[in-house]
C-alpha cells in the first residue's frame, strides 16, 4: 500500500516540506503500523506550544502623565502577550516606549531575546534605522545644513542620479539567496542616498563640549531592507505553520538551526553594510561640498537583530550600548536623538540585568500621529510651526509641514533623560545642540496621484 500525504494528516500530522523526504523513505521501506509511527516520530517537526504565563522582562519606564500611564498599559499589555511566544527568553522596555500594530506586537522601545529564531516582525520593514554623525569643526552650522540639504533626498521612491552603489556591495548582494533578485538590486541602487519619510531627518547642530558643527542623519535601509523583510515573513510564517501555528503570525520565526535562518542573518548583515552605506555617501558629499575633511565620524543601529551565539536580540527602537552588537563601535560611544527641539545625545554604557544591554532610541510617542493632528483642530499648520520651531532652522524637503514631527508629537525629552538615570540607561557625555533639521514632511500632498484627482476636481 503506498503511503500518501493524507495518510500522514489521518495520523494528525500538519502538512509540511518534511512530508516529501518522509513519504519517500517510508515507500522505500515500505513501512507499516508500529514502525510507521515509530519513524515519523523521530522525524515530524517538534511543536512549541506558547508559553502559558508571559516571560518574565525589564520595565524600565514610568508614566508621569495620564496620557504617558495610558501609554504605558497599552505597552505592557502587548508585551504580555508577546512574552507568551515560545522562542523569547527574555526582555526589556524603554522609556520611549510606545505600541504599534495589534496587541502582541513588539512595541518601538522594545528589546526581546529568542533563543535559536530570528523574528522578522521584531525588526520590522524599516530594517536597520540608524544614526550616524560627522563633525566638520568650527563651521558656520547654516552652510553645514544648506549643503547638506542641496544633496539629500527625502519622501517616497528613489533617485537616479548622484550616487552610484560600489561593484563590490553589488557583487556580494547578487550572490546573497535573499537579495539577489532584480527587484532588491534596483532598490539597493536607486534607494542609496535617500532618506525616505516618517521621522527620519538631517540634523545640524553643535557640540556642547568643543563647538564643533556637527550633522547627524537619521534612516533606515529603505526599500532595499523592506524588501528583505517581506521575503523574511513569508519564510518565517511558513515555519509558523509547520512548528507553531498558534503563535501569533507578527511573532513568526526563522530557526537559526534551519539553513533559510542562517542565510537570512547573513543577509540582514549586508542590509546593516548597505544602510551604512547610504550614510556614509550623504556625509562624505557634504563634506566635498563643504572641502572640510571630517573632524570624526561614527554611526550606531536602533533597530536591528543582535546576536550572541545562538541568542538573537531583537532590538525595535532600542540602541545598543554593548560594543559585543556593535562591531564598529567608535570610543563605546552612541547616538541618541529626542525631537527637533533638542540636543542629540552622545551617550556610553554598560550592560545591566535590566538594560540587557540596550538604551532609548529616542523620546517615543505618548500617542499616534493622527491622534496628535486631532488634538490641534482649530489652529492652522503655520501657527503650530512657527510656535514650536522658534529659533530653529527647520526645512521640510517637500515643502509641506508634518505637524505630526514637530516637538510635541513626542515626549517629554527630559524626561526620558530622568528615566535614562534612575534605570541606568547609559551616561551622556555630550550634547549636540540644535541648530536645523530636515526632515521629509508632508510629501504625499503633493504626490503624483492626488495632484492628478485635484486636477479632475
């Protein structure tokens, strides 16, 4: 009698890319009754059932406010929740913290370890978003920022001009199972020197220590990183499928012990080295621009996978303060932006039991953006920009202002500063004081399809 996948179902086993290997050698072997069930025990993929109470994890944070206590519920309810899936061993929040997506997700200032899974979720579609600064010295900040901005792209899509991405990243990318294809290579290209939108931005400022200028930018990977992230989850949710279906699928996993897990770490490293990258070409052609050679340079992750041997920490909104995840540390030192209004920080730490060795990435959102528009209804955008940018030079590339960027859509930056003390969050050594930003604004008003619909009108 040949033996069927609907055999293996009738036996209560869930379909999966084991069947075919499994249904081929018990044919061969033309295996029956006790030795049938005796071999696919052995070779049926282990279940991980949720764990029934949440995985014990780091509360690093306090609400001062009513809308902050809200925010913190809203924050510990779904890290309950994600506490239950089977990989994670452990965790940490961050005062920045805030919610995103369904319950269940990991909050932006959330910190999970898994142990043996990569969790594409975890680091979501903006994969990699950093930070790196560059100090010119004693220069007008002004030219810093005009240079800058006469260089820098941001709002949707890519560019074609300018930049072009090093035949040796290329070579390594089409190589890579994961970033090979034609799509991934056409971002990686048209993507580099592009900022995007949201809350990233070009700062300038300067040094509360030296008065050196200094520019500090602010993205992640772009479509090139996102693309990856698509390709992850649909890997990751078939394993969720085969080995865990009843763990939610924003916490679906890649074994680290499968190969499609190694390979997608390798390339979630080429992402880190192309997100560099797209740094590094901005700030080296300010400089050009300038013809000031950079006084010192140094980048750091907030968004990322780190690994210690099979231990993967998933860091959504969190910077990583142990040069063990950073492998160019500069000095141990690391970038920590608040708001518009406020120095970017340059802090130092060490690992804690409680920081598991991480920081804020910045000062978070009590609410979401359209909550934040809502609470403004009755003054106009111009009275909003010109009350919270007074003495500022502050430049929205598509010339439209997002009001849901200016200072207040966040918090309160001192205190996430207090916080940083009380919980041991890092030491600020040094302080960029503002000058300018740019950030990408309101570019979708005037994007392509609604300039069309306002033309039909």
């Amino acid at each position: 009698m040949t033996i069927t996948g609907m055999t293996l179902i009738d036996l209560g086993y869930r379909p999966g890319k084991w069947f075919r290997e499994a249904l081929e050698y018990a044919n061969n072997y033309q295996l029956t009754g006790d030795a049938l069930a005796g071999y696919l025990e052995t070779v049926s993929p282990t279940i991980h059932e949720l764990h029934q109470q949440p995985v014990a994890y780091h509360k690093n944070i306090l609400a001062e406010t009513e809308e902050e206590a809200l925010n913190v519920r809203q924050v510990m309810a779904t890290m309950d929740e994600l506490m239950k899936t089977p990989t994670v061993i452990t965790g940490a929040v961050m005062p920045d913290a805030c919610p995103t997506g369904s319950t269940g997700q990991i909050p932006v200032g959330g910190v999970v370890a898994a142990k043996g899974a990569i969790h594409p979720a975890m680091h979501s579609a903006d994969i990699c978003c950093s930070v790196m600064m560059t100090s010119f010295g004693h220069v007008d900040p002004r030219a810093v920022l005009d240079a800058a901005h006469g260089i820098t792209h941001f709002g949707g899509g890519g560019r074609d001009d300018l930049f072009e991405l090093p035949r040796s990243f290329e070579e390594k990318a089409l190589a890579d199972p994961y970033l090979g294809d034609e799509r991934s290579m056409m971002l990686a290209r048209t993507h580099l020197g592009t900022q995007g939108d949201g809350n990233h931005f070009l700062f300038v400022g300067r040094s509360r220590q030296t008065g050196e200028t200094i520019m500090v930018t602010h993205h992640g990977s772009r479509g090139f990183g996102a693309n990856l992230y698509k390709k992850g989850m649909k890997v990751a949710e078939r394993f969720r499928q085969e080995i865990s279906p009843q763990t939610l699928p924003t916490n679906a996993w890649i074994p680290w012990s499968e190969e499609e897990g190694k390979a997608y770490w390798e390339s979630l490293q080429l992402v880190r080295e192309w997100t560099r990258l797209n740094h590094t070409v901005l700030h080296e052609k300010t400089c050009q621009v300038m013809k000031i050679d950079p006084v010192m340079r140094f980048w750091n992750e907030h968004n990322f996978v780190f690994r210690e041997d099979d231990t993967f920490y998933h860091a959504k909104g969190a910077t990583p303060l142990d040069d063990k995840f950073v492998p160019d540390s500069h000095e141990q030192l690391r970038l920590i932006p608040l708001n518009m209004s406020e120095p970017v920080l340059i802090v130092r730490g060490e690992t804690t039991v409680e920081n598991l060795g991480f920081a804020p990435h910045g000062a978070g959102r009590n609410i979401s953006r359209s909550g934040h528009i809502r609470k403004h209804t009755g003054r106009t955008v111009r009275e909003i920009f010109e009350a919270e940018t007074q003495g500022l030079d502050i430049r929205f590339f598509s010339k439209n202002v997002d009001i849901s960027e200016l200072p207040s859509a966040y918090k309160n930056a001192a205190s996430v500063q207090e916080q940083m003390k009380t919980f041991g969050l890092g030491e600020v050594v040094d302080e960029i004081l503002p000058y300018g930003c740019i950030m990408a604004g309101d570019w979708k008003a005037d994007a392509p399809w609604r300039k069309k619909n306002r033309l039909m009108e």
